[in-house]
C-alpha cells in the first residue's frame, strides 16, 4: 500500500522555495537590494543577540521559525 502524499504541504514547500529564488522579483518594487538570508546567518546572529542580552531565548526561538527573512 502507498503512502498518502499530503498534497498542500508540497504546494507550501514550492511555493515558499520559488519566494526565496525570485525574492528580489516579488519584492523588488517595495525594497531596494532585496537579499535572502540564509538560515545558518540568521540563527548565528539570534545567538549573538541573545548572548549580549539583547532578546530573549524564547524571542530568538520564535525568531528562527520564520520561513524565509529578506534584508
């Protein structure tokens, strides 16, 4: 027997894949120099802020859920 494939998951995943491809041609008209930020950066720098004190632990947790982050 197959597995049941969960069809809207895929549809998310491509979705949010083709915005992180493409960010500066979606975004482009609302922000100049339109970059995506890797994850990896993105956690290093939650850990930063989170040492110096600046967020909390729980703040940089929710933080590092977001899909994609565009600078």
């Amino acid at each position: 027997m197959q597995e049941a494939i969960d069809v809207d998951s895929l549809i998310v995943d491509n979705f949010e894949r083709k915005i992180k491809e493409r960010a500066p041609a979606y975004f482009g008209n609302y922000f100049k120099k339109v970059k995506v930020i890797d994850i990896s950066y993105w956690a290093e720098k939650l850990d930063e802020a989170e040492e110096q004190g600046l967020i909390s632990e729980e703040e940089a947790k929710k933080a590092l859920k977001l899909d994609f982050l565009i600078f």
